[in-house]
C-alpha cells in the first residue's frame, strides 16, 4: 500500500522561508512559519530560502508564483491548491517536543483539523515532559542496558499500555528518573504466530497490531500483503517463509487463513 506523501519534520529555525501573499492566508503562513523558529522574507529573498508558501486567492496569480519559486529550486506550498504543492502542511497537536501531524495530503484541512481536535482531548498536556525526561534518561538507560534491543524492550514494556511509563498517564515524566535507574531488563518475548482473518490491515485484532508493532522479527508467508506488514516497526527484520525459527526471539509469524 502506498501512501500520498512522505512524511517530514523540516527544521527550519534560524532560516528564511518565502512567503508570498498578504490578508488572513498569508499572515497564517508567516505565523506558521514563525512558530517553527523561521525567518519569514519575500520572494526577492528567495535565493537564500528552501522552502516557499504561496498564499494567493488569485489562481492565475498563485501558479505563476509557484513556477518561479520552483525553477529557482524551492519546494512550495501554495494554499488551498494541493495539485501544485511540492508539501503540504497538516494539522499539528503541540505537545513540545512531541509533534502530531495530521495530514490528508491535502484533501481535506477541515476533517484533519476535527481529527486533531479529537486527540487533544485524549493525549494529556504533560506529554512533552515525558519526552522530555526520557531524553534526560538516555545516558543512564544506555548504561544498564547497553545492548540495544534490551533497551528498547524495556522501553516497550514501561510505555505500553499500563506500563510504568504509560504515555496517556499524565503523571507519567514524574517516574522516568527512577524507572531508568531501577527497570530490570525484561525477558525477551516468544514466538508468536499470526494467522489473518483476511487481507485488510483493519481486520486485525488490538493484540495482533500491538504485537506486530513490538516485534524484532517479522517472518511472513510470500503472499502477506504490504498493507499489513506496514503495521510493524520500520526497523524490524522482515523475512519471508521458509526460516529456521528455533533459536529467535521476539518474533512474529504472519500466515494466511487458508
């Protein structure tokens, strides 16, 4: 399964950032612009720029600016017009410096804003601070499990629902100082099989997804569909059948209900 767009985080503070157009779109553009840290300027500054947005009622107008941005080797937003966009900017929940993007590549800014305003009210304000600290935590957790996967399984289990660090509790960050300085390494996980009701990522099961996003190991028959393979971790070792799975851990099996 593809998806509309590759999602970016675009560090832009210090630096300057084309903005083209006046009245309430362009004043949200350099507001957007300033949040980040960046240097709104015009497009006679464009050649100390990366990044441009177009904010012009006029369509005539805004495609002729987004041309010259572009030859001058700009990536360009230009606002309500989505098939001339290089990016596109979605909705963001702030919890600094825990970032949500909502995006609809475009389609619909309404409905990404509605889904935003959804998660504000389940994620809790000191989110940010939970990031904050295990930032802080990262040279002691480095040293009471210097291998890898040890640390990353111990984070998995504190973060996970109910765990000691769960990110949904609000009190959370309060417990990251002791947690780091006192976790045991858990116990590396089983093998576990998989077997698909169908080929629709939808249909998995609460644990099934969970368990796919958790896995170090993903061994899957030739015909498991990309869509539901994409549920697991980005960095986890994906192999297709047949394997020798005797001596693995932390692994998961995907096969097809026949």
């Amino acid at each position: 399964m593809t998806i509309g767009s590759l999602p970016l985080f675009h560090r832009v503070r210090g630096t300057r950032v084309v903005v083209v157009g006046e009245g309430p779109m362009g004043e949200a553009k350099r507001r957007l612009v300033e949040r980040a840290g960046g240097i709104p300027c015009s497009e006679a500054e464009a050649h100390q720029a990366r990044l441009a947005f177009v904010a012009l009622e006029d369509e005539r107008a805004a495609r002729a600016a987004a041309q010259r941005l572009k030859s001058l080797g700009l990536l360009v937003n230009v606002a309500d017009r989505p098939e001339l966009c290089d990016f596109t900017t979605p909705s963001i929940l702030d919890r600094e410096p825990v970032l949500l993007a909502i995006s609809t590549s475009g389609a619909s800014a309404g409905l990404a804003k509605h889904i935003r305003l959804r998660l504000e009210r389940l994620l809790p304000d000191t989110l940010g601070n939970l990031a904050t600290a295990l930032n802080r935590a990262r040279e002691t957790l480095r040293a009471r499990f210097p291998d890898s996967n040890d640390r990353r399984r111990a984070l998995d289990e504190a973060l996970d629902e109910g765990g000691a660090l769960d990110p949904f509790d609000g009190d959370a960050f309060d417990r990251v100082e002791a947690w780091a300085a006192d976790s045991a390494p858990s116990a590396p996980r089983d093998v576990v099989t998989i077997v698909l009701a169908s080929d629709d990522p939808d249909d998995l099961t609460i644990r099934e997804a969970r368990l796919l996003g958790m896995a170090d190991i993903v061994v899957h028959a030739p015909e498991v569909p990309t869509a539901i393979l994409d549920r697991s971790r980005a960095d986890a070792v994906r192999r297709s059948l047949p394997m020798d799975t005797s001596d693995l851990v932390g692994l998961v099996v995907i096969l097809r209900r026949d």
